[in-house]
C-alpha cells in the first residue's frame, strides 16, 4: 500500500512538474527551476573559461560576440512579442571563443555559450558562424539542459530539486549535473537527445533569420561538416547528434517560414 501510494504520489509530481517549450509548445519535464539552475552554470561556465585560453582580441574572436549578441538581442524582442518573456528571466548572455581544435560549440542554460577554434573553418564567414549560434540559442530558449536534468534526476527517484536531491545522493546528483552540462568525459558536450537537436535546428533556423542572416545558408553549413566527418571520425559536433543528411532535408522543410522570418528583419 505505501509503495502504490509513493508512486502515485511521483506520477502525480511528475505531470506536475511538466511545462512546454517556448515556440514549439513541446511538453517537457522541469523538476528544477531556474533559480536552483542558473547559479549552477554560471559557476560551471566560469570554470571552463578559467581553464581554458579564451581569444578576445582576434577577429574570430570578435565575431562570435557580435553573432552572439545580435541573435541574442533578436530573440528576446521576438520572445516579448510572443508573450514569452518569462523564459528569459535569470538569463545572462555570453559568448566567447576558445582556443581547440575540437570542432564543437555548446551552450548552457541561461545563454552562456562557448565555441572553439576547431568549428570556426566550418563556419567560414559570419553567416555560417550564425547558423551554429542559433542552434545554441535555441538550446536555451528551450530550455534542454534543464529537462536533462529533470530527466536524470526523475529517472533515479530524485524528485524534490537539486537541493533535495543533493541529500539525498550527492554524488549521483552531482554526474547528474555533470552530464545535463556536458561535462567531464566531454567537457563541454551536451549529449541531447536528437530530439533536442532537431528541435534546436528548426528553433535556430528561425532565431538566426530574425537577426538577419539568411537561412538558406544553413544546409550549406551542414554539407561542409558531413564533408569534414567523411574523413574518419566525425566531429564532437556531430557525435550524438542526427546525420547532416536528415538534419538538411528537416531545414528545408522549415525554410519557407524561416524565410519569412528573415523578409521581415530586412524591412
């Protein structure tokens, strides 16, 4: 009898704990709430920009701000349009470029984003560096590395938040953390689901037409990474994400509004 009542209880928490992605209307589970996990990345973030050689003063450099906070800018005008302005609250934007040849380019929750050299001759020009951006963005808009950790902690009967969950088994609590983040075996990583990464593809389509870069571009991009894989192992970027291949035929189905999007912010 206690065993049925502590799992109606939990199921009952659960479909209490569900919210939907911004834009998308995806429902997604959310146990942890922003204030638990933003103060938590941002110490994270600090970490890795400590222990890194983080490029400034270079054109590279300089551009991933730039693209960074163009996007960023374009987004939450458009999130406040849309009523969505809640999501973005506790956000405090970053983007900086770090020296390694790994190609790969991540983002943790409340918008801190990290590229490294390695993606940059991928990206090639300023438009190509914005397709990636905004599918970090997207990342945070909706809000996946909190359903990460919502899913690692439900799935191990940690319900009560990260503070909770800490009592009750912090060492599990803290691999939970590590790998919502991506860090550790791959520091930096983000191991979404292709769930995540499809719905950050068509998110991000839009976000980088709404700053003004023309969407069309971003099956380019795609092309040139399969190219950059075809040669053995593929990219960090690619590791657990949807071959280019299905991720170019979902971007095209999405241009005609991203298209739109990008007509607007010619105006």
């Amino acid at each position: 009898m206690l065993k049925k009542i502590c799992f109606l209880f939990a199921f009952g928490l659960l479909i209490y704990s569900c919210a939907r992605v911004p834009l998308t209307g995806r429902s997604q589970l959310s146990l942890i709430g922003n204030q638990e996990l933003l103060p938590l990345s941002y110490e994270q973030y600090e970490q890795v920009l400590a222990e890194s050689n983080v490029i400034t003063n270079t054109s590279e450099g300089q551009m991933v701000v730039r693209v960074g906070r163009r996007i960023a800018d374009a987004v939450e005008s458009y999130m406040r349009e849309q009523g969505y302005e809640k999501h973005l609250e506790g956000f405090a934007w970053e983007f900086n470029l770090i020296r390694d040849e790994t190609v790969n380019a991540w983002c943790m929750p409340g918008g801190k984003v990290a590229f490294y050299t390695g993606i940059m001759p991928i990206c090639q020009d300023e438009t190509g560096l914005a397709v990636v951006m905004g599918h970090e963005v997207a990342h945070a808009i909706a809000h996946h590395g909190r359903e990460r950790m919502s899913n690692g902690l439900a799935l191990n009967g940690l319900l009560g938040g990260v503070s909770a969950a800490m009592g009750q088994n912090p060492s599990l609590t803290q691999n939970l953390f590590l790998q919502a983040f991506g860090v550790g075996g791959q520091l930096g990583m983000l191991s979404f689901s292709r769930r995540h990464e499809l719905e950050a593809d068509q998110l991000g389509l839009n976000f980088m037409a709404l700053a003004g870069y023309d969407p069309r571009e971003a099956p380019n991009f795609w092309i040139r990474m399969e190219e950059a894989s075809s040669g053995g192992r593929p990219p960090e970027f690619l590791s657990t994400h949807p071959g280019p291949n299905r991720r170019i035929d979902q971007l095209e189905k999405r241009m005609p509004e991203a298209l739109e999007y990008y007509e607007r912010s010619q105006r």
